[in-house]
C-alpha cells in the first residue's frame, strides 16, 4: 500500500488519514487536498482559501500589509468561496 497520495502536486500521507478518526482534527493538509478535490468536482465552481494563506493573513498587524495581500487572493469566476479558520 503506498504511504501517500499526490494529487495535482500535493502529497496526503498514510497518517493523515488516521486523522479522519474520532477524536482527532484534521490538519491543514487534509483541509488543503479535500478543497481541491472539491474544487475540481463542484459545479458552479467553489472557491476555497487554504487554512495556511488565512493563518498567514492572521499574522499581520498592519492594515495596509492586509489590504494589499488579500487584494491579491484570486477567487476567479467562484459562485461561492469557503474560508477555513482555526
């Protein structure tokens, strides 16, 4: 049995998967891979914004800072956008 999966560039490993049991959370990565399945399967098109990119918007305290990076978050021709928060 092969210990991940790559899915356009993005590996999922075997342990990830144990993640998917109770009580556990899952991780950024497990979030990340289901959105772009979801992505590529829902129609009309879904956007989602990756836990990593609003963990890294969190960071900033300056609000010029936050202005010009989430101008830069591209949610192309998206009917609907999901935003993952920890």
């Amino acid at each position: 049995m092969a210990s991940e999966v790559n899915y356009r560039g993005d590996y999922f490993a075997t342990s990830d998967v144990q993640l998917f049991d109770a009580p556990n959370w899952l991780n950024d990565r497990a979030l990340h891979l289901g959105f772009k399945f979801l992505e590529d399967d829902l129609s009309p098109p879904w956007a989602f914004l990756d836990p990593a990119v609003y963990g890294f918007l969190m960071t900033l305290d300056d609000d010029e800072d936050l202005r010009d990076v989430a101008n830069g978050v591209d949610f192309p021709d998206a009917s609907r956008r999901v935003v993952a928060t920890g």
